[in-house]
C-alpha cells in the first residue's frame, strides 16, 4: 500500500461519492432521506470498516502489548480517526456541500461511559500512542451494558440516570462469534492420577460464554490500525439449564441466563461502598481469562507449543490490580492445557506481566477474603497459594527485619488475598504514575518489595493524547500552533517548542488570545443552554474538572469562593479579578460526602450568581455530567487549572497536563504530576502552594493538627465560613451542610482544608492580579503550551516499550 492510499478518501469528490454509496450500503436510502443519527452512523460505520480494511491488509511484525484494563474510557471516536487519517478537511468541507455541517453530525456521537475517570481515560490515550507508534498494542476490556451513570442535577444534587449507551447501536464495533471463548465459575478441583503422573481438573459450576466486540483504533498517519478487544458475558450453551427449561421452569431458567448476563451488565464506580463484591471479581476473572485464551490461542497458531518463548513476542500489561489474577491464570492455563511445567509457567508469568500502580490510597488497595476467592475460582485460586507457600519458603530469613518483610509483601495475609502483592511478584516491572508517585511507592506503600526487587521499580510519568487534547479539542488554537509551525506536532509533540520563541511575538499572542475568546464563548454557550448559567468571556475562567472525591479537596475551591464572596460584601475596597469558576466532575453513588460538596458548589452557585452586589466579580458554574466530549470543550477555554490535592495523595493527575497544554495556567500544590509541569514550566508560569507531601506526613505524624485551632484563630474570616456551611446561608436550595462541617471539625479535616486555606487563597490573589497584564499572562499561557509535548502519551509510550515491553530489543 503506498502512502497516498492510506488516506481514506482521495479528494473531497472522492468522499461525497463513497458517503453517498454508504448511505444505501448501510441505511438502504439516500443521504436526503436520512435524519442527522442516521447520518453520523452511515459516516461513523464507512470509517470504520475503512479502519478495518487497514487492519486487514498489514500486520506488522513485531512483539505484541496487550493491555489489560477493566475500563477503557475511549470518548467519541470519529473526529479523532478523521485527524488521524488526515481527511478531516476533506470532510467537513464534503460536509458543507451537503448542507449538513460535520459539527451537527460529531455531535451525533455517544460517549462510551466504559471508565470513571483517569485510570480509564490513560488507557484509551495509551491505545491511540501505541497506533500511533506503530506498536502492536491491543487492548484487553470489558464492554459494559451500561456505561458510568449519567448525572444529573437536582435542587443542586448529583441524581444518577442509566447510561443506556448502546440503544442506537454502536457503529465502531464488531461482534466476533468465532473468537468466543468458555471462562469457568466455582465448582470443584478435582485430582487425577495415571502412572505416577497426576493432573487437576475444575468440574462443575458454571460455564460463562465471553463474546469479543472489536473497536478498531485507527493511528495517526492511518497506517496502523489496532484492536480494542471488550468482552461482553453470555450463557454458555454447555450451561444453560436445559432440564429446567424442559421441565418448564423458565424462570429458573432465565434466572440463570441473568445472572451470567449480569457480569457484564454494569461498570463499578472507584467508590469504597462497592468493595468486595463477587460481581465485580467475576468481572475481573472474566476479562483476564478470556483475553488469555486468545493470546495463547493467537500465540501458538503463530509459534507453536514454544511456551518459553512467550514473553519474547507476548508483552501483558495489567493497568492496576484489577487484572492481577493474569498472572495465576496464565499459570492455570499453561500447567492445565498446555503442560507446562510449573516452575517454568511462573518463569513465563514473571517474564510476561508488568503492572502499573494508580494508588497509594489504602482503601482503594483491593483485597479479597479467601473464602470468596476461592469458591468462585478454586483451580487459579491453588496457583496463588502454592506461590505463596513457595514465596514464604524461600524467603530470606537471614534479613533481620525478614518478619515484618514477610508481613508486608505476602500474598495471602489476614484471611485476605492481596491483590497489589499478587501483581508485584508475578510481574517484572513494577512502576508508578509520576516521579513523586513512584517515590510514594518504594518508600512506603510497596516498600517492602523495594527493599527486596529494587530493580523491578520504574517510574513512568502519565501523558495524554495531545491529538485529542489540543489537535481535536481545540480547532482555533491547534489551526494557530500549525500554521505558524507547521502541523508536524500532530506527529512529535515536542515541536510544540518551536513556539517557544512566539511567545514574545505581539501578533501572535492576540491571536492566541482571540483563540481563546472563541473557546470560553463556545464553553459559555453551551453551560447556558445546559445549566441557564451565563458567565461573561471577560472574566477568567478558573476551572475544576475531575471526579469528586475528598483528597481532590473540591471543598477547598468552594472555601475560596465563599471567602471572596465575604469579602466582597464586607469590604468594598476588595476587589478581585472578576472571575467565573467552572466546576464538572461526577461522585461515586455511595460516596456521600463528594456528592455533598456537588450539592454546596451548586447552593454556592445559586447564591453567588444571584446577588448583584457579587455577580459582576464571580460567578460559579457546574456543569452536569462531565465526561470526555464535554471535557474537550471545557479544557480549551479555561485560562486557571486548579490541581489542588494536598501533596502525597494524587498519583498523577491527568487534566493537569491536558489543561496545561490548552495555555491554562496551573494554580497548585505540589502534588503528582504538578510536580513535573513545574520543572518544565518554570516557576514564572505556575503557582503553586500549600505544604508539601513531607509537611503533610509530618503533620499527621506529629498527631499535632488541630481543626479547631485554625477556626478559632481566625472567627472573622475562616471560621465565618465554616459556620456559613450551617447558619443558613446556603441553604436556600436543599439545606444546610452540616455533614461538610463535621468531617472539618469533628473528623478533625483530615484533607487538610483549613491548613491549606490562607497559602492557597494568597496564591489565587497573586496568580489572578497578573492576569491584567494581558500581554505577560499571555506569554505564560503559551510557554505552558509550548513545554508541554512531554506530556504526550506518546512519550510515555515510548517509555514502556523501551524499559518495560522491551520492543524491538
Ligand atoms: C476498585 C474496586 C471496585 C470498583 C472500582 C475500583 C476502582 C476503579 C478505578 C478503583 C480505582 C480506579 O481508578 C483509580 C484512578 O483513576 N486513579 C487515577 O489514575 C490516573 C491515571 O494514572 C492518575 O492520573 C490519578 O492521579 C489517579 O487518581
């Protein structure tokens, strides 16, 4: 195939006439007769099965990545595979001629809800990097029935509606009938024996139907097409309950139907109430034994019985623990099936299996208790304790703290399996999520396996798909960065240095800043015609945008605003910047204190935009349902990009790097990646503020922090506004906020909000007075831009494949 031919569409007559097939290939009429959906699917499904067409005609050589991940948070997908492609000029003006705008078709797109929040989003921009890259990379999932729920706002509460997302169909995906595969549930290890040889079998229990649907994951350049495998649950035939059926208990039947479907019916969110449930293991289980079949499967068609070999050609990649069991399953299958030895099938496992942490919150380290573990999945379940018992043999016991290394690294532990252990000792690289975070993890949270395995441990700093981001996100400033560097950014984001010296060009800093005038106005519209806010473009806008959750101290914004608010009203020579805040973000179900300060930022709101003594100074917006289509409108409009986790608690943070990239600048602590993106940016072009991660642990430590001290140090000022959350102010809406108060003061504010308080809002003052000098913030906003191509995941890629996957070696 020649380079010309993996553009898509040749010319823009050349598109015209292929839609205009397409429409009576898959739709059976006419482009005039079809509504806007049927539009978008007919041009959604020619793109597809050209990016299938790709994938057909060449498959590279080369080592194979699979990347298993329980959520894939993929976002809209034709925009993205028509830059990809390099047609989407082609189209929209094809578009145009038939009256139909390509906007009001994208806008047609579901948003797969197939992940919460960061960890789902780097998986999907790792899949786009690996294309990109020309690496084999597939992708391992679950496709969910029903994606993350859609939230909507009620008197100021998160209420969460079904994310029916598949009900017009998904054009992207293919079911795959002949790459189904049976995973085994419960049931009984039972022994054999023959000539002194003996063997385990698992007998009974229920046999599960996983069903691929393959999404096609189109490169940029259009020259590699990779797979997105997502596995959906059925009842396996073998299974079904036939004798009920036919002895006509149907709804014994159809129980049994249910219950298997259930697995694949829900995504979980990251909350701590929906820890421990058998549901969510089946999943696991599920995901991990399904995509092993077809690796092995795939493998030996390719190689052979040369299981040795596997981890020359095979590389898995388990995005957090939830995958951890691939490690014992791959053992299962390779001793059960293939007869491996067992020593050399864990060998395999070790050489095979790498394992990214994105944690070191203790309650989200998952564990299981024993007893469920293994009644679900009694033969994998006797590789984990065989490992175990070896692992606790072997140990060095001539260490003198060998004891309370032991404790620290087991697998089995407290009747529980521990699934961050689990990963460790059958992967051979270990690595977390940004410098401070993998420090975080070989001093503390994994340190005993740093003192035994240093060599295992990496560090590989997140990025995100600048394609996305900033090619797709945001038209007027990406048409600006190439044509005055030409577009070769798309390809290598670290050409978006070569704007460096733009950011002291007069011409080019208003055009920056008329790009950015034109996404707040795109943003402003669409909040006021989906929350009846209106914000004013002159003013700046300030923005939050991650998922709820106490570290992530929301609450800390709302304190700041509140404060202004004050202040305003008291003191008439105060006056701030005028300034919108933006808020987005969606809470756990069951996770009651985040979905309280999504019920305060909306009383907040309500309050503020209300009073015209305040509303021409601040304004607060929070918009429902953040998701990735609404993110790309959000990111390019914001001009302040709150990161403001206390230190230690952020593993990296992601909206950080795509906000920074869109010329916002970064107001916070030094948490994560904030870490990085001030050493990049220099700290002329960041403010950053409150303790650092050695303060927090030393606070803590000290047992010396006292809530009620910092209250009533300051009644007139700080404690005025932890009363404001109960005397009434704001409870116009829905009520007061007495449970917000109470993790301040009774649980002692473990997040550190009143410590925070002060350093926090002097850095806002300080970072928002320089805002009037245009021209300076302006060149700020651009060095941001122009130093943030590390931050592309195809960096970060580049990274696994080179330390990790050891591609090409
Ligand atoms: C666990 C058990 C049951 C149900 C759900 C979960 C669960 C799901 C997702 C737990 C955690 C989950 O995600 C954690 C996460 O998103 N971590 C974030 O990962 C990003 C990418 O590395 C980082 O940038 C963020 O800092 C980190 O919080």
């Amino acid at each position: 195939m020649t380079a010309k031919n993996n553009r898509i569409f040749q010319s823009k007559e050349d598109f015209l006439t292929q839609y205009r097939d397409a429409c009576e290939t898959f739709a059976g009429k006419g482009f005039e007769e079809l509504n806007d959906q049927e539009r978008y699917y007919v041009l959604a499904s020619l793109v597809a099965s050209k990016a299938k067409n790709v994938r057909a005609a060449a498959r590279p050589e080369g080592k194979e990545v699979y990347y298993f991940s329980l959520e894939f948070l993929i976002g809209p997908l034709l925009d993205n595979y028509l830059l990809n492609f390099g047609v989407r000029d082609i189209v929209e003006e094809g578009c145009n001629d038939l009256g139909t705008p390509l906007d009001r078709l994208l806008s047609q797109e579901v948003d797969p809800g197939l992940g919460n929040g960061g960890l789902g989003r780097l998986a999907a921009c790792f899949m786009d990097s690996m294309a990109a890259l020309g690496i084999n990379g597939n992708g391992n999932g679950m496709r969910y029935r029903y994606g993350l729920f859609k939230q909507v706002i009620k008197e100021g509460r998160q209420v969460e509606k079904m994310d029916n997302w598949l009900e017009h169909g998904f054009p992207w995906e293919t079911r795959k009938n002949e790459s189904a595969v049976i995973v085994q549930f419960g049931g009984n290890v039972v022994r054999h024996e023959e000539n002194g040889r003996y063997w385990f079998t698992q007998e009974g229990g229920d046999l599960v139907k996983a069903v691929p649907y393959d999404v096609p994951i189109v490169g940029y350049g259009g020259k590699t097409v990779n797979n997105l495998r997502l596995w959906s649950a059925e009842p396996a035939e073998e299974n079904f309950d036939l004798d009920a059926f036919n002895a006509g208990d149907y709804a014994k039947a159809m129980k049994f139907r249910s219950d298997v479907e259930a697995i694949s019916q829900i995504l979980y969110p990251n909350d701590s109430g929906e820890h421990g449930r058998i549901l969510r293991l089946k999943q696991e289980y599920l995901f991990v034994s399904a995509g092993l079949q077809t690796i092995l499967r795939t493998y030996e068609k390719k190689f052979g019985p040369k299981w040795e070999d596997l981890g020359k050609h095979v590389a898995i990649h388990t995005n957090d623990t939830h995958p951890a069991m691939c490690g014992p399953e791959l053992m299962r299958i390779l001793v059960d099936d293939k007869g491996v030895d067992f020593d050399l099938a864990f060998k395999i496992a070790q050489e095979t299996i790498s394992y990214t942490n994105h944690t070191v919150m203790p309650e989200a380290l998952e564990k299981w208790p024993i007893n469920t573990f293994r009644a679900l999945l009694p033969r994998t379940y006797m590789f984990i304790e065989e490992i175990d018992r070896r692992y606790r043999e072997s140990f060095p016991h001539d260490r003198d703290n060998w004891q309370d290394l032991l404790a620290q690294t087991a697998i089995l532990w407290d009747g529980q399996v521990r699934m961050a252990n689990l990963s460790v000792i059958f992967s051979h690289s270990v690595n977390g999520v940004s410098a401070l975070h993998t420090g975080i993890l070989e001093a503390e949270t994994l340190h005993g396996f740093y003192e035994l395995t240093p060599e295992k441990f990496n560090n590989k700093t997140n990025g995100i798909s600048h394609r996305r981001f900033l090619g797709n996100a945001n038209p007027s400033y990406a048409r600006l960065i190439s044509n005055t560097i030409g577009d070769g950014w798309l390809s290598d984001a670290n050409e978006l240095k070569k704007l460096e010296p733009y950011a002291d060009d007069a011409s080019f800093l208003e055009e920056f800043e008329k790009a950015k005038l034109e996404n707040k106005r795109r943003l402003a519209k669409y909040i006021a015609d989906t929350t009846g806010v209106e914000l004013d473009t002159s003013m700046v806008f300030d923005v939050q945008v991650k998922r709820f959750h106490a570290y992530k101290r929301q609450l800390l914004n709302v304190f700041k605003i509140l404060d202004l608010y004050n202040r305003i009203i008291s003191d008439s020579s105060f006056q701030p910047r005028p300034t919108a805040f933006v808020f987005s973000g969606k809470a756990a179900q069951s996770y009651t204190f985040a979905k309280e300060v999504i019920r305060l930022i909306n009383s907040v709101a309500e309050v503020v935009n209300s009073d015209a003594r305040v509303n021409d100074k601040i304004r607060v917006a929070f918009v429902p349902n953040f998701a990735v289509s609404s993110a790309q409108l959000i990111y390019p409009a914001a001009e302040i990009s709150e990161q403001i986790s206390w230190a230690g608690s952020e593993a990296s943070g992601t909206s950080n790097m795509k906000l920074m990239m869109n010329g916002a600048i970064t107001l916070g602590t030094y948490d994560g990646a904030n870490v990085e993106i001030c050493k990049l940016v220099g700290e002329d072009n960041i403010k950053i503020f409150g303790l650092r991660t050695e303060e927090v642990e030393n606070l803590r430590a000290s047992g010396k922090y006292w809530a009620w001290d910092a209250y009533n140090a300051d009644r007139p000022r700080l404690g005025r506004i932890v009363d404001e959350l109960t005397d009434g102010t704001l409870a116009h809406l829905s009520g007061n906020f007495e449970s917000i108060r109470d993790e301040l003061m009774v649980n002692n504010d473990h997040d550190l909000v009143l410590k925070d308080f002060y350093s926090y809002v002097s850095a806002w003052e300080e970072l928002t007075a320089s805002y009037a000098d245009r021209k300076a913030w302006n060149r700020s906003a651009v060095l941001n831009t122009a130093r943030s191509g590390y931050f592309s995941s195809d960096r970060t890629i580049r990274e696994y494949a080179n330390d990790i996957w050891h591609i090409g070696d």
